[in-house]
C-alpha cells in the first residue's frame, strides 16, 4: 500500500460516518468513512468504484433526515482492496464550514489543524 501522508497537506482524523455516491439522482454506492480531511478521506466499501472517477458525494452522521449532510465533489484517487481514497475537489461554503467543525471536533492536535486552516484558502495553499 502506498504511504500518502507525507503528501497530505491536511491531518486525516478518525470517524465513523457514512457516504453516498451519486450519479446525478441515482445513488451508485454506500461506502463507511474511517478517515476524513479537509481535502479529502478514506472509505470503505462492498463495490468500490474505478480510480479517476469524479462524482456527488454526501456524507452523512446519520441516516436520518435530521442528521449533518456534507455534499462534495468527489474524485476517486486510489481504489483496491483495502478501500477508495478520495478527494474532495469542490464542495459549497456551507459544507466547507461543517467540514472543517467536524475535522476540528475529533483532531488529537486541534490547533496544529487549525493552523492548517489558516495556511490555506480554501482548498489550495496561501501564497
């Protein structure tokens, strides 16, 4: 398995939250997020889906109306049996800022991420 972390410019933390890829309206897969960024996370799934591929994903705490929804855009970086790595390459400001709480929310370092935040616009570094 290919080691990404020293490439990582975001802290991947541990949760336990779950995702839809759709293709338009039409759900293609389910997967379970164990590890989630800023730009991007690690999921698991029964069907794993092609590398380069770019699709909606929501995720989600729970499966309920009520629950906190996270809509991305999503590209498949590395898909094998161990799982998808995914990116996120666009995302609305409103899924950004509860993005950003929940990486917050369950970091081990809160300010070292914080920091990460700041270093960045958005998604690309500061100059």
């Amino acid at each position: 398995m290919i080691d990404y972390s020293s490439r990582r410019e975001f802290t991947r933390v541990p949760v336990h939250i779950w995702g839809t890829f759709k293709d338009g309206k039409r759900e293609i897969v389910t997967v379970e997020v164990d590890t989630l960024s800023l730009r991007g996370c690690h999921a698991t799934t029964f069907e794993a889906l092609p590398a380069g591929e770019v699709h909606c994903l929501m995720l989600f705490t729970e499966d309920d109306a009520k629950a906190l929804h996270i809509t991305v855009q999503a590209r498949i970086v590395s898909s094998d049996e161990d799982g998808m790595g995914i990116e996120f390459t666009e995302m609305p400001l409103e899924s950004y800022d509860h993005l950003r709480k929940m990486v917050l929310l369950n970091a081990s370092d809160p300010d070292r991420v914080e920091k990460e935040f700041r270093d960045h616009i958005g998604l690309k570094r500061a100059s």
